[in-house]
C-alpha cells in the first residue's frame, strides 16, 4: 500500500510539473525563429558559410576568392556575381558548370562540380556568403529560394 501511495504521488508530481511547464502552440510560435529569418544573419553566413565555402568551393577559388590563373576563375569583385540574379547563381551551385568562359579578360575552361547533394540551407549560406565577401555585393538567397529553383530546375 507504502508503495502504491508512493508511486501515486510521484506520478502525480511529474504530471503536474510537465503540465505547468508546457506552453499552448500560440505561445510557442512567437518564441520559434523561421529558418528563412535566421538564414541571413551576418554572423550564420560569415561562421556556416565561410566553412561550407572553405569545405566545398575553396579547393578551386582559393581561400581569398582568387581562384587559380588558367584554371579556375576569381570570384573576388566579381561583376557577374554583384549583377546576377539569385535564380542564376542558384542554377549554378544546383547544375555545375562547364563550358569556356572568361573572367576579367581570362579565359577558363574546367567544369565546377554541382553541389545539388547540399540542402537549401547550406546553398544558401554559400550563395550568401559569396555574394558579401571578397568585395562582392551580390543577391541574397533564402532557403525557399533554393528549394523553389529545384522544383524548376531543369
């Protein structure tokens, strides 16, 4: 009998506690930040975007954005990144690129990879974190950006 009383009110302690400490959905929705507001923070693309740069673009565009003479393009005071449309510069982190083109006067011809195994986020932070670094001002991508451009992608 001890023990039942016991458990009792021990299970009755616990269901009140985890009553008084859960909060209605309203409630819980103004605490909740969306993804696509926290996405562009300065502070998430500088630390997450430069390490996703550095892990997956910086073999080929180096660590300041200069990229290899012959080889791989520079993307530092890049025109083509300030002026692109988002929907351009997500095609290419979702599609690869391949091709000759020229930068600044120099002609390149090796294929960038796609990074389509990457998820909207982490584009995204590389995309945006280009797009304000190594003197670029570029377009902003959100999530929903990139997830749009995958559902069109052709």
């Amino acid at each position: 009998m001890r023990n039942t009383t016991l458990w009792l009110y021990g299970f009755s302690l616990i269901l009140i506690w985890s009553c008084s400490n859960s909060s209605s959905p309203e409630n819980n929705s103004e605490k909740k930040i969306s993804n696509e507001e926290t996405i562009n923070k300065p502070a998430k693309v500088k630390d997450e975007g430069q390490a996703l740069y550095l892990k997956y673009c910086m073999a080929c565009h180096q660590t300041d954005g200069s990229g290899v003479p012959g080889m791989y393009p520079p993307i530092t005071n890049s025109t083509f990144i300030n002026s692109a449309k988002k929907e351009e510069l997500i095609k290419i982190l979702l599609n690869g690129m391949k091709g000759p083109i020229e930068v600044n006067g120099q002609k390149y011809n090796q294929q960038m990879p796609k990074q389509d195994f990457l998820t909207d986020e982490q584009l995204s932070l590389i995309i945006n974190f280009v797009s304000k670094s190594f003197g670029n001002n570029g377009s902003v991508v959100s999530p929903s950006d990139i997830s749009a451009q995958r559902k069109t992608n052709p």
